[in-house]
C-alpha cells in the first residue's frame, strides 16, 4: 500500500495507490490519483507491473509520461462510464498506444477480469 506522503486538498490525490504481486504477476491500482502526485511515486517505489488501473478515469490529469515509464505496464485497464468529462483523454491514450500498451475500458469492454497461476496472468472472455 502507498500512502499519499502527506494530505493533499485535491481528494483525488488522497487515493491509496495499491501493488499486488502473485507469483511473477504484478498489478499497480491507482484509484483516482493525478499525475500531480505521480512525481512522488516514481521517486519512492517500484511501480513496473504487468497491468495498470489507470488514474482517474484516464482524465488528462493522470499517467505522465514518466510515470508510464517507470510502470511498464503490458496493459492498461480505464475504469469508466458515461459522462460530460472528456474521459479517458486522447491525449492519455494516444500515449499508451503509443507505448504499446494494450488498452482494456469498461466502458467498451465492460467487466474486465483478470486470473493469476504459476503461467502468467490472463484476461477472462
């Protein structure tokens, strides 16, 4: 668990920021952080992992370019819906196609889950 290193105003910026490791698999779950804090993560921890929640429903506030980097993520999960916000951002996924991340969201996709063995990690169909 990566606790924000202080309160933020920004409520999004309180998320905890969580990394699960089964076996050889690796899993970072954002919550709604914003690139604002992104600095301080790529500082503080090993981030690379398999699979990326993205921040903040993909807005055009989350996933810098070198926080991207620093998670090297195979894919990319956008938890997100309907809504009058813009989200996900082009610009947001235009850079994770542009690192070859594959791009799973749930507003396309809907569910989205995963399973974990000894063999890797695989999406259910």
């Amino acid at each position: 668990i990566y606790n924000p290193l202080k309160i933020q105003k920004d409520l999004n910026d309180n998320s905890l920021v969580l990394k699960l490791i089964y076996n050889d698999s690796k899993f970072l779950f954002t919550g709604d952080l914003t690139s604002n804090l992104e600095d301080d993560l790529v500082r503080s921890f090993d981030l690379e992992s398999d699979i990326l929640k993205v921040g903040h429903h993909g807005s055009k506030y989350s996933t810098s370019e070198v926080f991207l980097k620093a998670v090297s993520p195979n894919c990319a999960v956008i938890s997100v819906g309907q809504n009058n916000y813009g989200h996900p951002d082009e610009g947001v996924l235009k850079l994770l196609d542009n690192n070859g991340v594959r791009i799973l969201r749930t507003d396309l996709d809907g569910d989205i889950v995963f399973h974990c063995n000894e063999d890797g990690i695989f999406l259910e169909k």
